[in-house]
C-alpha cells in the first residue's frame, strides 16, 4: 500500500526526502488505526497464508496433509505473533514440521532455532548451512538496530541442507529449489503450483518492482546476482526432454502468476515485469561499478521515474 503510494507521489513530481516523510506519515496512520488494515493471517490462496508480524518482513505458512511449513520465520520476537496467528487457521505450534529458509541473513532466519527446539526440520541451501549451524557473521546480526536482539543463535539439530535442483517433497506438496546467490553465496528461490498458480517464493532476490536485496555486506557478488535473475527469467522444472521422434526439445520457461518476496508487496500478477525490471536496474548497477563508482542499491520507483521524467537513453542490459 506504501510502495504504491510512493509511485504516485513521485509521478506528482515529490523529492525523494518529501515521499519518506509522507511514507512515515502513512505508516503512522495504519499503525493508528486511522487508515484500517486487516492484521492477521492473510490467505493468498488456498492452503498458503502470509503472516503479518511488523508491517516489512513477510513470513509465510503452508498447508500439507503431513503438517504446516513455515517460510522465512524472521526475527525470534516475531514467534508469539506467528503461533497466534497459526491458531487463529485452526493450527498449533507443534504443527510446524518444517522451516523453509531462502538465506542465512538475521531478519530471515534468527528464530530457526527456536522453531528447531520445537521440533520443526530446518531446511537452508548447503552455501548458507554454516552460517545458521554457527550463527556467524554471515547471517548479518550486527545489523539489528535493537542491540538487545542483535545476536544469531546457532541452530543445532535436525539442520538439512539442499541443492540447486533439489525438488522438497512436503507430502501434498512438492517445492523446486532453485539457487539464486549474490545476495548471500546460498540464497535460494522456491517454485510451487497451488490452486493451477505458478508461485515463486523470492526471499531478498527479487521483489515487486524489480526492487533488489540489500548489498552491503562484503560478500555479496552482482555477478552471480545478475546470473540469478537471469536464471529465474528462463527457469523451466522440467529441463531438457525428447519428444516421440526423439529429437531434444527445451521446455517453455515457467509463467510465474504469483511472486512472494520476503519484502514489500506481494504480486499477484505480471511476475515477469518484476523480473525484467530488476535484470534492468543490476544491469545498470554492474555498470556504474564498473566505472568505479560505489553503487549499492537502487529503489526501483524513483530510479525509473527518474528515467522517464529525463528521457534517459535505455539501460544497456547485462546477459549471462
């Protein structure tokens, strides 16, 4: 609702310092209650639910005949809000069997220990394993603006690692891994079909609006980013396959219908826009570095505004 109140402002010609002053306003207002916002789980379709914690980190539960799996839990304080929640679908705790992560970072990932304790399997790609097994720098705690939160507690039992490729059989379910690092050496994205929609479970890889995740840590590597963008474009679950007469056929890239990043809004449509934009703007990201200058990160709203509004010459796009 924000993102969206942001592009109008911006096509009504506000700075950029104006529209964060509006935005804090806006927030205020919902906080209030003067602007009323459902919280509480929002179903997004059947049997997949998103759970509203702090208004930015967005956690997900799915529904199978063998249990709930959790997506990206966050932040331990974040866990009396998710078991709430949870009870307020018919669901207890203990029901969580599974926690799905997309990366090791500590907004992500903190509470996989305390879902671990209570009996949930942690899942993590094998790049990212080390980094929630030791709680390491890697996960980014130092980052945590409340210092009393700023720690990572290792996770250290039922902690199994996946690869790219792997396809996650959750009973009813059944999710395909695809590895998207650059944002950290394990993120990860989750592909779905639920309710005849192609779901794509982002993490921090690829937002609404082709808004990319933070790059400020010294790991980080636009490269293998643009790599994985690219990598989600053509992504196709089936892979290379003959036909009757035995001559090699390549399946159609999938059609994403729904994409469930782990911030901003969700999209429940043009999924490839989204993915096309965010090609766009690391593509001019890699170019400014190289030019030696220190470009981090680009908010997508002002970035093609801007563009627009100076009839910029069209972004040179970096293949891989």
């Amino acid at each position: 609702y924000i993102d969206l109140n942001n592009y109008k402002w911006r096509l009504e010609g506000f700075e950029w310092n104006e529209i964060r002053e509006k935005a804090k306003e806006l927030d205020k207002k919902i906080d209030d209650g003067v602007i009323p916002v459902r919280k509480g789980p929002l179903q997004i379709v059947e049997g997949i639910w998103l759970i509203d914690v702090d208004g930015q980190q967005n956690i997900y539960v799915l529904a199978t005949d063998k249990g709930l799996v959790l997506i990206d839990p966050g932040m331990e304080i974040f866990s009396t809000k998710i078991i709430e929640q949870i009870q307020m679908l018919g669901y207890e705790k203990n029901d969580v069997r599974w926690v799905l992560l997309t990366h090791c970072h500590v907004d992500h990932a903190q509470s996989a220990s305390f879902w671990s304790e209570n009996g949930a399997k942690i899942l993590i790609h094998k790049n990212d394993f080390n980094a929630i097994a030791t709680g390491n720098e890697i996960t980014a705690w130092w980052t945590v603006h409340d210092e009393k939160d700023r720690y990572f507690p290792p996770v250290k039992k039922d902690l199994i690692a996946f690869e790219d490729g792997d396809v996650i059989d959750f009973g009813s379910l059944k999710v395909f891994v695809c590895h998207t690092p650059g944002h950290t050496p394990g993120s990860s994205c989750f592909y779905l079909r639920k309710e005849e929609k192609n779901i794509l479970i982002s993490g921090d890889t690829i937002f609404h609006n082709g808004k990319h995740g933070w790059m400020g840590h010294p790991y980080v590597d636009y490269e293998a980013y643009i790599n994985s963008l690219w990598k989600l474009k053509n992504f196709a679950v089936e892979g290379k396959v003959h036909n009757e007469e035995g001559r090699l056929m390549v399946r159609e890239p999938i059609k994403y219908d729904i994409l469930m990043p782990g911030h901003t809004a969700i999209s429940m449509d043009m999924v490839d826009r989204d993915i096309n934009k965010g090609i766009e703007i690391m593509s001019y990201t890699i170019q400014e570095r190289r030019k030696g200058n220190d470009y981090q990160w680009t908010e997508p709203y002002s970035f093609f505004a801007e563009r627009i509004y100076s009839k910029a010459e069209p972004i040179r796009i970096e293949y891989r």
